[in-house]
C-alpha cells in the first residue's frame, strides 16, 4: 500500500527513474570522446578476425593483417571496410 495520497489506496508503488546513461569523458588532448581501451580486449578486425591495435594520435585502429585503420568517432569504433582507412 503507497503512503502518497495522490495513488489509489492499493496500488504499487512508484518506480524511481533509472539514471541517465553517461556520456564517455571528453579526450582533453583532442577535444574528442575517449575511446575505451578495455573495447580493445574485444575488438577484432572485421576481415581477418585478427588483433587490433590503438592509435591514439589518429584515433583510429589498426590491423596490419589486413592494412586497414578503422576511425574512432565520438569514442565509437567505426568497424566497416568502407569507412576503413587504406593503410600507407
């Protein structure tokens, strides 16, 4: 039974609002979202389903297998061929 006397007397109580989802925290050196490292652990490349490794200067990561580096955008990796820079 709710103690709010605005509630019908029997019904359930009210359900406090979830917390807002946070945002990434902000790449002081580059004004862009940081890229979670830990993601890394998970990540494989999209081609040859091999290891990827972190370049932060260019926000992007790179496999080597397949000589491709897939962008970072807003803390997200950006996991496709297309969007994928072409290794020099």
């Amino acid at each position: 039974m709710s103690d709010d006397p605005d509630l019908p007397p029997d019904s359930p109580p009210p359900v406090p609002p979830l917390d807002p989802i946070p945002e990434p925290d902000p790449d002081p050196r580059a004004g862009r979202a940081a890229f979670d490292r830990r993601m890394l652990e998970a990540l494989v490349c999209p081609q040859t389903q091999g290891p990827l490794s972190y370049d932060a200067e260019r926000q992007e990561l790179v496999s080597r297998a397949a000589n491709l580096a897939f962008p970072i955008r807003g803390g997200i990796p950006v996991m496709l061929a297309d969007e994928a820079r072409t290794l020099d």
